[in-house]
C-alpha cells in the first residue's frame, strides 16, 4: 500500500493513522514495531549500543513487516538514510507499493519534534539540529519517494485525505527511446504533484489555459505559488481557435517581455488543444524548457497530453506545423472531469474506443458493460460513483496503449502511426468544419470510415463493422458525417502526415481488434465507396 518516510515532527504516525482509517487498511509506526523487539525504549537502546546497531536492527525491522504488509507503514525520520532501507524501498515500490514523502512546513515540524521529546538525534540546541538533518536528508528523501505530499497549513485529516487521493493514483510510466521518460498521474488530486514535478530548478513558470477552466487553474496557480514559484498567467482562447501561430506568437511575446529563460518552465491547464499550445510553446521557446500537462477534458486526459506531440494548425490543415516534445509529466486530476459538459465527456469516448480497437480490447469490453452510464454522465454526480472507477481504469487502459506505441516510436516513424487509426477522415472532417465537430466525434466517424475501407479490401467481416456501428452508436458518438464532397475530402486526406508523396495511406484492423496494418494506396474506388457508406 505505502510507506511514509519524512522528516521528525512531520506528522508521519498521526497522519499515517488517520489515513489508514480513512482507507480501512492496518497501519504500523516502525519505532512501536522496533521497541517491541528490541524490549526497551528507543533512546535506551541508543544510549547503551549507539546508532549503527541501532539502524541495523531498524533496517531489519522495516524489510521483515513490509513482506505482505497492505497497509501504511510510518517510518523513522533518519531511516531512509541507511543503504540497506532504501534498497528495501526500491524493492517495495517496483512490486507497486508508493515511498510518501511527507513534507511538512518546517517551523511546524521543528516545533512538534520538540514537543514529542525523547529523540536522540536532537541532542543538543534541536532546532540548529533539526535544519541541519534536514539539509542532508531532504535531498535523499525527494530522490527516494515516488508520491510528495505537501502538508504546509493542513490539518491532520485534510493531509490523510490528500494522502489517501495519492495513495489510490494510478500511474503510467511512459519510458521514451531517445527522450526523457515522465509519469502520467490519474486520480482525485493528481495535480498536487505539480510542484513535485516541475522541481526545485525553475523559478518563473507560465501558467497557459482557457478560461473555461479558471477554476483549475487557480488551484493550479494556488499550489504553484505556494512552493514558491513566480507565476505568469497567460490565457488563451478555447478549443482550437486557441491552437494557431497568432496564439503561440503573442505568448512568445510575453515570455520575452517577461523574462523567460531557458531554466524556467511551461504549464498547461485545460483540454487538448491548450495542452497542445502550452508543449508546442515549450518545445520552441529557448529551443526547449521543461513543461507539465495538466488536462482538464477526458479527451485530453487519453490523447493530447500524454505522446509528446505539439503543434499548432495551419489554413492548409490540423497539426501540420509542431514538434516531438516529451512533458516532465502528465497530471490528469479526476476532481477536473466534474466541470465537463455532457457532450465533452462523450466526444473523449471516441478516442477510448480507437485505443480499444487498435491495442487493448477489454477497453472495448469496459466500453460495453458501461455504455448507458458513460453516455449519461453527468459531473455533479461524478465523483465517489461507481463510474469515477470506470473512468479511471480506461483512462489508464488507454494512456498505457498510448505510451506502448510511443515509446517505441515517439517521431511517428513506424507503428505509432497505429494511433491514427480514424483520424486520416477525422482532420478532413474537421477542417471542413471549420473545427465546429469536436476531436473525438471526428474519430468516431472515422473509425467507421476505416472499418468500411478494411472491409471492401477484405481484411475484416461485416460483423466487425457492424461491431464499430452498434459500439460507438451506444456510447452516445457518431457514425456518420454529411459534410463536404468527396473530392474536398480527398484533397485533405492527401496532407494527412501519414501520406506518402502522392499516396494515400491508411490504419486498418487486419482480422480482428488488436491488430494492424498499414494500408498503402489503396484502390480509389475502395476510397471513393467507404466514404458513401459512412454518408448514410
């Protein structure tokens, strides 16, 4: 489950406690566990046989109760520091257990260290002693955890409850070849880790988002602000009209009025064109500094903030003009999705169903059993419903197929132009529409599209296609488009990325989902037919 680590005074026990209660899971102290076997107080043992049989006995301690321990387990403020405990930690946090953090205000923590009495490394003026452990162990800890909970001006429930939040994230490590690899973070609360994140390097950060999201980003800025950060608030349009190169110009304005150099920092807030602009802003400015998305849409949690794409459109069409551009990580805070109209909820459906089709199909299990509470979502009721569950998992099932065919394949050279699969008909679509039809919905039709096409080919049955039908229809998207002329669509399909020269290329199931092929010029009547079938 977890292991609080932290400095003395941190509050680990009291707060440990109270999330263990909270989560109805067991909770351990490692010096209660200590003092039961050694038999005498720890300051005695100290005294009569010095700290380094001391931490032997501790190291030992901690490796024997976290075997098959499921619960919170607090330990001593110097134990990480002993090679042998963090090597256990290691161990513990590759079987999936989380290495907590703790960080408390210092003033508070120093003053309840000297409250509670009786430690033995705070012989002498504490206080001075306390800063001093806290300058060698402070360094050691960030470096040790793999969830940081900030507890400065928080009661002991109010740290539990965020705890508790971190403790029950699920997380994706999205391991880039050729690129520095990052966590995406899905859970209530994920975006406390912002601060975490970034790191202690950056001083100026630029907070980009819309403003139908100014809820988020003030909680956003709030936290940013409170780890000492030197925030700029930048707002842009919503949707895409926010995702062009009069946007990122007149932001890149602002970065140099304001100072911006290479050692600051990028955050975008919102749905996925805004965490399109804030990574592509990232990946030009300087030539690169860091950046966090934190989206705010289920589409962006599943799609545009995680992969290391970044750009911008252009007249000639979606996405042309951006760049490769891996994040330092992916915050995707459920408590976000509770603003969602309706609509924006499904449309992210779209791309679920793509991830299920191409890779992971008990996403398109998950999608069935649930389609009449997905298509129904309603964000008042989001939060603690048995749909927050659902949601969660297929966010994590799809982001874990994104990051599959992303670290292998992060310029798009090869197999991660599976994940385009729908879209060559969904850009057409939605230049054609002047971006009124929304991401997700464009997928959906295209989808359709590519399994009418890989039908008249033959690489699938009727009943695969009859399946793309009565799934995307149940989830409340669309399977059909009336649009332009074929003609007009055929000349945007030719600028897909995936084009070749002159040639078309496509993304089509070949026998059932879970499996792929690229499709290289096919017949142009096949084209021409499989786009009249979707014109119903």
């Amino acid at each position: 489950m977890a292991v609080i680590i932290g400095m003395m005074g941190a509050g680990k026990t009291r707060v440990g406690r109270e999330t263990a209660q909270m989560m109805g899971v067991p909770f351990k102290d490692a010096d209660i566990e200590i003092e039961h076997e050694i038999g005498m107080s720890i300051p005695e043992y100290f005294s009569r046989y010095g700290e380094p049989e001391f931490r032997r006995v501790e190291s030992e301690v901690i490796a024997d109760t976290l075997r098959g321990f499921g619960g919170i387990f607090a330990l001593g403020g110097g134990a990480p520091m002993t090679p042998s405990v963090q090597r256990t930690l290691h161990e513990y946090m590759d079987q999936g257990g989380r290495v907590v953090y703790l960080q408390a205000d210092p003033a508070e923590a120093m003053e309840r260290a000297n409250r509670g009495g009786g430690r033995p490394m705070l012989a002498g003026d504490a206080n001075e002693r306390w800063r001093t452990l806290f300058r060698q162990r402070d360094p050691v800890f960030d470096r040790i955890a793999n969830v940081h909970v900030r507890t400065h001006g928080s009661t002991p429930q109010m740290a539990a409850r965020k705890l508790m939040n971190m403790i029950d994230e699920r997380v994706v490590h999205v391991d880039v070849v050729a690129a520095d690899s990052y966590n995406v973070r899905i859970g209530e609360g994920a975006l406390n880790h912002l601060a975490a994140v970034l790191g202690s390097g950056v001083a100026r950060v630029a907070l980009i988002h819309t403003q139908p999201v100014q809820r988020h980003s003030d909680k956003a800025r709030a936290l940013l602000r409170q780890a000492g950060y030197d925030v700029h608030d930048i707002v842009v349009p919503d949707a895409e009209a926010g995702k062009t190169v009069a946007v990122a110009n007149g932001v890149w304005e602002r970065l140099g009025v304001e100072g911006f150099t290479r050692s600051d920092a990028i955050v975008g807030v919102g749905g996925g064109a805004a965490t399109d602009l804030a990574g592509f802003i990232a990946a030009t400015w300087m030539r690169g500094v860091r950046y966090v998305n934190c989206p705010t849409s289920l589409l962006a949690m599943v799609d545009a903030s995680t992969g290391g794409k970044t750009g911008v459109n252009t007249t000639a069409g979606k996405n042309l003009v951006g760049s490769f551009y891996t994040p330092a990580g992916v915050l995707a805070d459920l408590t976000t999705l509770v603003s969602l109209p309706n609509d924006i909820f499904v449309e992210g459906l779209g791309e679920v169903a793509k991830s299920g089709f191409i890779r992971d199909p008990q996403i398109l299990r998950i999608l069935e059993n649930h389609a009449d509470e997905l298509r129904g979502f309603d964000g008042a009721t989001f939060l603690g419903s048995g749909l927050e569950d659902v949601a969660a998992e297929l966010i994590e099932r799809t982001v874990r197929v994104k990051a599959y065919h992303v670290s292998a394949d992060l310029k798009e050279a090869g197999l991660r132009e599976f994940l385009n699969y729908g879209h060559t008909l969904a850009h057409a679509i939605e230049k054609i529409e002047h971006f009124r039809w929304r991401h997700g919905n464009a997928v959906a039709v295209g989808c359709m599209y590519a399994a009418e096409l890989a039908h008249l080919l033959g690489y699938i049955d009727q009943d695969l296609v009859d399946y793309h039908r009565s799934l995307l229809s149940s989830l409340g998207l669309p399977i059909s488009w009336n649009g332009g002329s074929f003609d007009e669509v055929l000349s945007l399909m030719h600028r897909d990325k995936k084009a070749r020269g002159n040639k078309l290329r496509f993304v089509v199931l070949d026998g059932e989902p879970g499996h792929m092929v690229h499709l290289d010029d096919p017949p142009a009547d096949a084209v021409e037919e499989a786009f009249r079938r979707i014109r119903r």
